[in-house]
C-alpha cells in the first residue's frame, strides 16, 4: 500500500471504485460472508491445537456511561412451584449498536448517497417492521472462519492508540508481515487498539463527542485488498473522521459487504495471542436470528 494520507477523492474511490457490489450476483445479501466456504471452516477448524478458548464480548452493559446513553435492561422475577420449588425467569432488553455492546452489524446497518449494500436504498428496504434486505438473518449459521489478530499497541511498543495517532492502512499492512501472517480470502481481521488500556488513562472510550481514537479511513484499502469477509475491533472509526463523509471504515459494509463487529474485548485475546506464540485462530461469530435486523449482540469466541 502506498504510505500516505488519502485524499478525500480517494476515499470516496475507495467507497465507490472499490466496491463488490454484483461480484456475487445482484440479489446477493451474504456479502463477503460468500468467502466462508466449507473448505474455509474446514480450514479454520484445523488451528485449534491446545482447546484454549477466548471471549471477545464485554459485560451486557446495564449501567448508564458515557458511552452508553441508552444502558441495556435486565429485569428479574422469581416464581414459587409449590411444594418448595421455584423457578427464575428474567427480561433483556438492548440497543446494542453505539459503543458500548459487543455486536454485529449486518448490512442493513449503514449507506452513503450512493445506496445500501448492492445499491439497494433505504427508502425502499428499511420499515418499521425491519429491514427486507441484507438483514441478519442471511447470516444465521454463523461465521465460522479463520481470525487474524492486529496487535497494534505490541508492534508499536506503546500501551494504546491515541487521537495523534490513528492506525493506518499500511500499519496493518506491516503488522502482518511482524506476525508473519499471510492474508486469505474470508479471513476475520481483528484490530487491537488498547482501548482498556487508553481508559486507564482518558476515562471512558467513546465518551467524548468531540472525537475518539482508532481506525482511519486508510484501513479502507487494506480491507478491500485483504478480501476479509468481517472486521473486529475494539476502538472502531477514527473520528472526526476528516473528510466530511457520513462513514469512513463503517463504509466497508456498504461498499466491500464486509461484516463489523464493534466494540470487541480484545486485551484478553492480545495476552493469549502473546502467549501461544500466534497471531491466527479458529473465531466464531453466532448472531441471534433476528427477521429483519440490522444486526445483534453477540459473544466472539477465539479458539486455538
């Protein structure tokens, strides 16, 4: 990749000129989840060695923040079955998409001017009933692939991303030849970028409006030459993101139908990665199966 801040000309070409829209038919609504074939699962099956598994959710989170204005709910009721018995039954309830809930976006979720996924528009597939197209469900036997961690704090030799400096394209380009990674259609790429570790120090990620570290619109590029068919990450857009655009890396979805999982925990899958002396994982991705959603909460599993 060439080492330079884009223009706003060349992101919009990477939004637009770079797309996969008809790669896999027009009526498509899998999106780069087309990659993950049997073959692929299979594949990805064969790097669990050692059964060591790793959650990449966060807590359900309950209580209000910052970064969580509408806080999820749980609400408990405990019933009587005589003689002596019972049983517990509670309540969720959760507006997962923003910053604080581990969660997919399908590719109903986003669009620019110039459509949805595949050219769809909004006015046309979103109603108050769900979307009726490139909804979740589409993706309901899970994704089951091959995970490559982005470790960025490690390759830098600093504890986390900061607002001076968002990752760029090239970065992760670099990062996988450290790790000695070689990128393969259908990979999951996973971005640490110490978010846990930036809110030893800054408070909560997310929370201030005025901006937040993480991922330039460069990582555009990568993803597209990287033909990954999701994106995990803990830090999510950098913003503001520069360019007066509605989206900058959220845009891999309209653009690539490449699927995003947000607000991933990632510091507990650096440690493992460091301490199994690799950078590649078996991930599953199960989301509920939700007619018409724009995604759901999930809970990543890496296994190696």
């Amino acid at each position: 990749m060439e080492r330079h801040i884009p223009s706003r000309d060349e992101v919009l070409a990477y939004l637009k000129e770079d797309r996969n829209w008809g790669r896999w038919g027009d009526d498509d609504q899998l999106g780069a989840m087309n990659l993950v074939t049997p073959e692929k699962r299979v594949a990805a099956a064969r790097l669990v060695r050692t059964g060591r598994a790793v959650s990449l959710s966060r807590v359900y989170p309950k209580t209000p923040a910052a970064n969580n204005p509408n806080p999820a709910q749980h609400f408990m009721k405990r019933n009587p079955r005589e003689p002596g018995g019972g049983s517990a039954v509670d309540y969720y309830g959760v507006s997962y998409h923003g910053q604080a809930n581990t969660h997919l976006d399908a590719l109903c979720h986003v669009w620019d001017e110039n459509g949805m996924w595949n050219g769809r528009r909004a006015e046309d597939v979103i109603t108050y009933d769900g979307a009726t197209w490139g909804s979740v469900e589409h993706w309901k036997e899970g994704i089951i692939t091959r995970g490559v961690l982005f470790d960025v704090p490690r390759h830098r030799g600093e504890p986390f991303v900061t607002m001076e400096k968002p990752i760029h394209g090239w970065e992760l380009e670099d990062i996988a030849k450290a790790e000695g990674i070689t990128m393969e259609p259908g990979d999951a790429v996973i971005v640490y970028g110490g978010r846990e570790k930036w809110g030893e120090v800054n408070g909560i990620w997310g929370g201030d409006p005025s901006g937040r570290p993480g991922l330039h619109a460069s990582c555009l590029k990568f993803l597209r030459e990287s033909d990954c068919c999701l994106l995990v990450w803990d830090m999510m857009d950098f913003m503001p993101n520069g360019y007066d655009i509605p989206w900058s890396v959220h845009g891999a979805i309209f653009a690539y139908g490449i699927g995003l999982l947000d607000n991933a925990l990632l510091e507990p899958l650096a440690e493992a990665c460091d301490e199994e002396g690799r950078y590649e994982f078996m991930l599953t991705v199960n989301p509920l199966r939700v007619v018409g959603g724009t995604g759901s909460p999930v809970n990543p599993i890496a296994l190696f």
